[in-house]
C-alpha cells in the first residue's frame, strides 16, 4: 500500500489537489493500478515483436476524391459570430489579448 507521502507525490506530479479524505479513498485504488502496472511489467515479452497498434493499419487517406471548388467566402463567413470580412475572428488564446 502507498504511504500518504507517495500519495500526496503522486498527486503532485498530476497537479491535483486532493482532500485527506480523498488521499485516504484513493491510495488502495493507487497501489492497485501500480501493483497490476509492475505485474504486467514482469511478463517475459522477449519472443514478441513491438507493435504500436493492435488493430490494422489503414490509410485514412481516401483515393480517388477529387478536389472540387469551395464556397464562397461570403457565404462561409455569414454565420459566423464575428469575422472581419476575410476570415474569422477569435478571442486570442495566448498572449496579451487573452
């Protein structure tokens, strides 16, 4: 079982600030996902080859479309809530204006 430093550690690494009552309920939850975490990691994998997906590769490219013309600016821009006529206009993310 994780002592409440490792937890607290832990929750500190994940920028959450749990309650004493909440690192209380979750250190058992903690130290069995890390227990299962250290079972699967003694598993001998030495005859397996590395794989980055389970399921098959497929391109999600699809071939044959063609390119066609696009709407009219005017018309992509009518519904939007705020554009400056060329393109839309957001509320800046980063920065100064954020």
């Amino acid at each position: 079982m994780l002592t409440p430093a490792e937890v607290d550690n832990i929750a500190r690494l994940a920028r959450l600030a749990l309650s004493e009552d909440e690192k209380t309920r979750f250190a058992p939850q903690l130290s069995a996902i890390l227990d299962y975490a250290a079972e699967l990691a003694s598993v001998d994998v030495s005859g397996i080859a590395p794989t980055a997906t389970v399921s098959p590769a497929l391109s999600v490219m699809r071939h044959g479309d063609a390119v066609e013309g696009a709407l009219p600016r005017k018309d992509v821009l009518a519904n939007a809530p705020a554009t400056d006529g060329v393109s839309f206009v957001v509320q800046a993310t980063f920065g100064d204006d954020a």
